[in-house]
C-alpha cells in the first residue's frame, strides 16, 4: 500500500512539474500584442511569402524551358533575354532581387540591404 502512495505521490509531482513548465513556454512563446495584432503579423508574413512566389514563378518557368530546349539551365537571367526567351526578366518585388543559382536552375528572392 506503501508503494502505492508513493507513486501516486511521484505521478502528481511530475504532472505539476510538465504543467508549470508548459504555462511557463506557452507565456514565452505568446508575442507582445493582442491576438489582432498577432494576426495581423502573421498574415502580412504570408502576404508577403505568396507575392515571392508569384514573383518567382514566371522566372523559374523560363528557366525550365530553356532547360527543356536547350538541355542545360542558363549561365546567367540575362542569357533569358539574349536567347529570345523573354524580352526583359520580370521585376522582383520592391526590395528583393533574384538570386539565381546556374547548376541547379533554382530561382529565389533575397532582400537587399539597404
């Protein structure tokens, strides 16, 4: 009866312990500001994530037909333009420039420090 007791007595010790450290990192991980505004933040993130990609994807999709025609990806965006794949590479978002990597092909966005 004695172990009993003494493992119920650990198993309430452990719960108390996991349920203050849980209020404690759900108090760390709640930002400053209301839920609107949290929201808000969140949203203006993923605005901002959906217009990279609708930026990105045009480029990218000049690269893979290049890469379709020509059986390697362009040594540079501008190789687009001399090879009459497009007439100008379309305009990153204000602030972002592309970042193109000619081994793989892959099209990104990165912010210029200003």
């Amino acid at each position: 009866m004695k172990k009993m007791w003494l493992f119920f007595a650990v198993f309430v010790a452990i719960l108390a312990v996991s349920c203050t450290k849980k209020t404690q990192q759900e108090n760390q991980n709640q930002s400053t500001g209301n839920p609107i505004e949290q929201y808000g933040r969140v949203m203006s993130k993923t605005m901002k994530t959906a217009k990279g990609m609708d930026a990105v994807m045009p480029v990218k999709q000049l690269v893979d037909s290049f890469y379709a025609q020509e059986g390697r990806y362009p040594a540079s965006l501008q190789e687009l333009i001399e090879k009459n794949y497009v007439k100008q590479i379309p305009e990153p978002p204000k602030g972002y420039q592309y970042k193109y990597n000619p081994s793989t092909g892959k099209v990104s966005l990165e912010q210029i420090n200003q």
